[in-house]
C-alpha cells in the first residue's frame, strides 16, 4: 500500500495547448504551456533553491526556541533575514525584467496584502502601466497610498466607530481622552 501522496501545482494558462505530465509515483510533474509559464518556470528556478534553505532554517525554530540561547536566536533571524532578502531582490529584478508578465504581477499581488511601504513600493513601481492600470493595479496603488499614510508613528486617520450604544463618535473627538479596551 503506498500512501496517499499530494502534490501541489502552480500554473499559468493561456490560450493553446497544456500539456501535465505526472510520473508514475507522482514525485513529479511537469506543466508544458505558454510562455508565461515558461516566465514562471524560470522565477521558480531562480528562487527555488534559496525557499528551500529558507524552509530548512525555518525547520529549526522550535529547537532553536527550546534552548533559550540568544546567540543562537540571534543567528537564526540574520539567517531569515538574509533569505528573505535575497528572495526579495530575485522577486524584484523578475519583476523588473518582465513588467508586463502576469507571473511578475502576481509576484506584486502577494505582497499588497500587508504593506510595508519601503519593500513594495519598488516592486509596485516596476510593474508596466497596462499591469498598474488594471482594476487589481490600481487597488494595490490605493493600498499603498492608505499604507503611507497610517504607518507605524503616522497620526491616525480620521474614522468614524458606533460606541456601545450605536451612536457614531469621531476619532477626533476622543483624542487626548484615555481609553479603556475590554
């Protein structure tokens, strides 16, 4: 009896032939299509290798954590923090090169969710105009422009909130005023 084994598979489809080829252990699967996949193909093999040593890093965080060494706590995050960044760099010069690409807009999209203005603003800015013009181009545009304004020691935006009993109090209204959360 072999255990039930699934295997996950990120493609881009395009108008024309799809070809899946899975082998007979489904240990692999290759996805023949247009040339955007053929971009993703090329974004995953740029930055397949450094997931992989990121996810083994991120594999030792409970020993890591168990042994209480700041030293070694201290390691473990520069080592996250490099990957992270060299994954983000390799993201970004995909994205620069291939502008238009859909592959490279949803490298953009999966970072406009949480927004830490400094890290998107470059990968917004390098996506081509048809990309930045559409309906999802211009939602990211206006997250990043409410992220600039409501950052980490930017002054509140004005927001209206229904107290206990219904009625809508200004934020304005209460400040300077100490406030109690239950």
């Amino acid at each position: 009896d072999k255990a039930q084994r699934y295997i996950y598979l990120e493609f881009y489809l395009e108008p024309g032939n799809v070809l899946i080829e899975i082998d007979e252990d489904i240990r692999e699967a290759q996805v023949s299509a247009g040339a955007e996949q053929a971009l993703a193909v090329q974004l995953k093999g740029q930055i397949g290798g450094i997931r992989k040593e990121l996810d083994s890093v991120f594999s030792t965080y409970r020993s890591v954590l168990a042994k209480k060494d700041s030293v070694l706590m201290k390691d473990y995050l520069a080592a996250v923090a490099k990957l992270s960044s060299a994954i983000n760099l390799a993201e970004l010069d995909f994205v620069k090169r291939n502008p238009e690409s859909m592959v490279a807009f949803d490298v953009v999209k999966a970072r406009s969710y949480i927004i830490d203005v400094e890290k998107f603003s470059p990968f917004l800015a390098a996506l081509g105009e048809k990309a930045k013009d559409s309906e999802e181009g211009r939602e990211m545009s206006n997250r990043l422009e409410i992220s600039k304004k409501t950052g980490v020691g930017k002054p509140m935006i004005e927001v209206n909130l229904a107290d206990s009993t219904g009625n809508l109090i200004k934020l304005s209204e209460v400040k300077g005023l100490s406030l109690i959360y239950i």
